[in-house]
C-alpha cells in the first residue's frame, strides 16, 4: 500500500512540475508573438504614412526589411509554439496511456477482492473467525486485519475513481491541445503568406533602385559625410565637457587643500600637476555611484521613445538595397511617430543642449556614461538641469527625409558604444 502511494506521489509532482515549465514556456511564446504583432502594426502604420508623404524609396525599403524580419520572427515563434505543443500532447498520450494501464491493474485487482469479500460476505463467518482465535491476542490481530482490510478495499475504490477522473481531464487536455494546434498551424500558413507578398514589395522597390543607382548613390555620399560630421562635433563636445569636469574637480581639491592647510597650520600634499584628462571622467564618490548603477542596468535601460523600431543598428550597416555600400552609424536610429516624446533613459545630468544647422541634441551624463537624443524638434530641459529615468526632455521631429528618427548614442567616456546592448528588448 505505500509503495503504490509512493508512486502515485512522485507521479503527480512529475506531472505538476511538467506542467507548470510548459505553461512557462507558452506564456512566454504568447507574449512576445503579441509584442511582435504589435511592432508589425507600428511598421505597417510608418508605411502607410510613407505613401502619403513625398516619396522616399530608402525610407519604404527599411521599414519593408523590417516588416520581413518580423514577419519571419513570428513564423519562427509559431513554429516554436507548435514544437511546445507537439511535445505536450506527446506528454500527455504518454500519462493517458500509463494511466489507463494503471487503472486496468487497479479495476482487476479491485474486483478480485470484491469476489473474495463476496465468498465471506457472511457476518457469521467473520464472528466465528474471530472466535475461532487461540487466544485474546490473536482474535484482536485478527479484528484489526479486517478493518485493515475493509480499509483497503475502500482506498482502493477512491484510487479507481481519482484516476478515472484525472483520465477524464488528461483526455479532455488533449482535445484542447489539438485544437490549438490546428489553429496555429492555419495561423503559420496565413503568416508565410503574408511574408510572400512583402518579399514581392521589397523586391519591386529594390528594382527601382537599381534602375537610378547614380541618383541615390550621391544621396549616400550626402548622408555618410553629414554622420561623420555630426559625430565628429559630439565627440568634441564630449571630450570638452570631460575636460570642464575634470579642471573643475581639479581647482575644488585645491581649494580645500589650501583651506585645511589654513585651518590646521600643517602643510598639505598639493594637487598633482598633471595635464587635465579630456577622454575620462575623474570620477567623485556620488559620480561612481551613479556610474555603477548605470552600469549595473545594462540591459534593462527603458526605451528613449515609448513605440517604435530599431531601423538602423550600431556599426558597420549594409543599405537597403545596397549590400555592398555600408554606412557606420555611432548609435542606433529608431524609427518612430512623428511629435513622439523622447525621455531618458536614466537620471543624470542635463550638460549639453546643441543645435547642429536644424539639428537639436540634448546630452546627459551619468557618471562616467553619457546619453545623447538626435533629431529633437523641441526641447523640456535646461543645461545643468537634474532628470529622472523616463523624464520627458522632447518632442521628436521629422528629419529631412521626412522620417520620424531619434538618433540615440551612448559613450562610455568619449567612447561610442552599441546602445541596444543598454536598452531593454521589448
């Protein structure tokens, strides 16, 4: 009796266990198919906006790449959501099949003790087994067996019903799955589809291209020269900022210096005279605080715009269209609406508002870190001014392509770093 409870337990938690690791992972599934869905409605929104605006083909054909990525992306997390399901309802045969085999062995043993209870149903047999004992002892064990016994019997009915019950539901859990199944299957099919038909748009846009190359060859040429600028003036403003900082951290240890040495009358060792850093922060105390937090929430940094998609990524990037013909960009560009808010990403330090020609940037500094927000048509904040994570500091504006594009940088220092590496995945 307690080996088969023994093995009913570890059954069930088995079970429990499964379960709760497969509906993890469905849960999951579930939500990042419905995250995908949404950035699919942004893309395709950004497009439709595109047709209503003077045309610009690089524009459609960025937005279409990552309408494609998506769009595989949530085939790919259907077909994941299917393998979940598949092995589940393998699982599951597997638990209906050894469960019917247990109840088959259950029922034939319950029936043999049935048909022996019936062959002593007699309650005068049961007295004189009793009476028939050789001494009080022996007609007390002899009582006790038979509770024991009736006990069992009635155990054993409760064990019949349980697993005819959870039979029952483990049947019933595999419909449901099945359906489910078929569903996703039919929503994989209408996906690759959908996938189809914007494989076919890009491809006549691509051809278009082809047919002006010069045209849009020297619109390259204008946009590489015109990042290189303006990164080339971030950096410097960085690189003067860090020089500002340090001067001024220089000329305050000096002064207290000077003051304690005033105060206690005992000369003080005095502030070296090295040249002051223009490439790293000489850090205070509450500045490597914040530094470190900063640097602890790496991968967890909220969006600088609350919709939106990453359309052109860090680094060395091929063009659409032109998978010869790369651009570097310091940053990332996220496409977004047009009038979007854009906030920090973390608390810091407003140190810099810069205008370059048409082109709005506001700096922040967090320790040793500094966020830059690209492409503001207005601005909340004032230079030297304190902000908290996700304080609004602007409007987005429309570039002169007529894209709604925040350019978002992080440096380290006056060094440029991979900010989707900083920022949260949504």
């Amino acid at each position: 009796m307690q080996r088969i409870l023994l093995i009913l337990v570890t059954f069930f938690i088995t079970i429990s266990s499964y379960s709760q690791d497969y509906e993890e992972q469905q849960r999951k599934l579930e939500n990042r198919k419905a995250q995908i869905l949404k950035e699919i409605k942004e893309v395709q929104t950004l497009l439709n906006s595109e047709k209503k605006k003077e045309r610009n083909i690089f524009n459609e054909i960025t937005n279409q790449n990552k309408k494609i990525k998506l769009s595989t992306e949530l085939i790919n997390n259907s077909q994941k959501q299917n393998r979940v399901l598949s092995d589940d309802i393998y699982t599951a045969t597997l638990q209906s099949n050894k469960l019917k085999r247990e109840l088959k062995v259950l029922q034939a043993d319950y029936a043999k003790t049935i048909v022996k209870s019936y062959k002593t149903r007699s309650e005068q047999s049961r007295i004189l087994f009793i009476l028939s004992s050789d001494n009080f002892l022996q007609a007390y064990k002899r009582m006790q067996y038979m509770k024991q016994y009736a006990n069992f019997r009635k155990t054993q009915g409760d064990e019949i019903k349980e697993k005819t019950i959870e039979l029952q539901e483990l049947t019933k859990r595999l419909e449901i799955q099945k359906v489910k199944q078929q569903a996703i299957l039919a929503e994989q099919e209408k996906e690759r589809k959908v996938l189809e038909d914007d494989k076919k748009i890009q491809n006549q846009l691509l051809a278009e291209v082809k047919k002006d190359q010069k045209k849009y060859d020297k619109q390259i040429r204008d946009k590489q020269a015109e990042s290189k600028k303006i990164d080339r003036e971030i950096k410097a403003v960085i690189q003067k900022a860090i020089a500002e900082a340090n001067r001024k951290a220089k000329e305050k240890a000096e002064k207290e210096r000077l003051a304690k040495e005033k105060a206690t009358g005992k000369k003080e060792t005095p502030t070296k005279t090295s040249t002051v850093s223009s490439t790293k922060f000489d850090l205070t105390p509450e500045e490597k605080t914040l530094s470190n937090s900063f640097k602890t929430n790496r991968g967890r940094l909220p969006w600088p715009v609350e919709k939106g998609f990453i359309s052109m990524k860090y680094g060395d990037q091929p063009l659409p269209g032109m998978p010869n013909v790369t651009v570097h960009n310091s940053g990332v560009e996220i496409t977004t609406e047009s009038g979007s808010s854009v906030r920090a990403v973390f608390e810091g330090e407003v140190f810099k508002i810069q205008n370059i020609g048409n082109i709005k940037l506001v700096y922040i500094r967090h320790g040793e870190y500094v966020s830059i927000y690209q492409n503001l048509s207005s601005i909340s904040v004032s230079d030297g001014q304190k902000v908290s994570t996700k304080q609004k500091i602007g409007t987005i504006s429309n570039n002169h392509e007529g894209k709604a594009v925040l350019k978002f940088v992080i440096s380290q220092n006056d060094t440029f770093m991979n900010p989707e590496s900083w920022i949260s995945t949504k």
